[in-house]
C-alpha cells in the first residue's frame, strides 16, 4: 500500500496491490485514514489493482468516452 498526499490539491492517494485490495483487514485500516482526511476536507481516491488487461480496458474507456462526448 502506498499513501501519497497533496496538500496543495487537498487529496489523498491511496494504492493497492490486487492482494491488498481484497484483504479485509487493509480495507478496515483505512477506515481512520477516509475519517482523519475527509474532517480536513480532502477527496480521498483509492487505486486497487486489478485483474484485467490494461491496454485492452483503456481502449474500451477511451472507446466510451468519445461515443459519450460524440452524443453531446
């Protein structure tokens, strides 16, 4: 897991590994961490891992966004 905070920005990173993201007591661990930052009023994002094809998931994003923004 990797934390990383950007005060200028007011948000907090967090990053999971695909093992992390399904451990229950990680998930619980974090539950002061939302607490601690949403009080000072940061977005707090979490990045889990995950077991798809990247290159092929972004392209299907990608894919989405401009048929979304084709719509109007």
């Amino acid at each position: 897991m990797k934390i990383y905070v950007n005060a200028e920005k007011k948000r907090t990173e967090i990053w999971l590994t695909r093992a992390e993201s399904v451990d229950f007591n990680v998930r619980e661990s974090l539950k002061p961490v939302f607490k601690k930052y949403k009080e000072m009023k940061y977005l707090v994002v979490v990045f889990m891992s995950g077991s798809y094809d990247l290159a092929k998931q972004t392209a299907l994003l990608f894919k989405n966004n401009l048929i979304r923004n084709a719509a109007g």
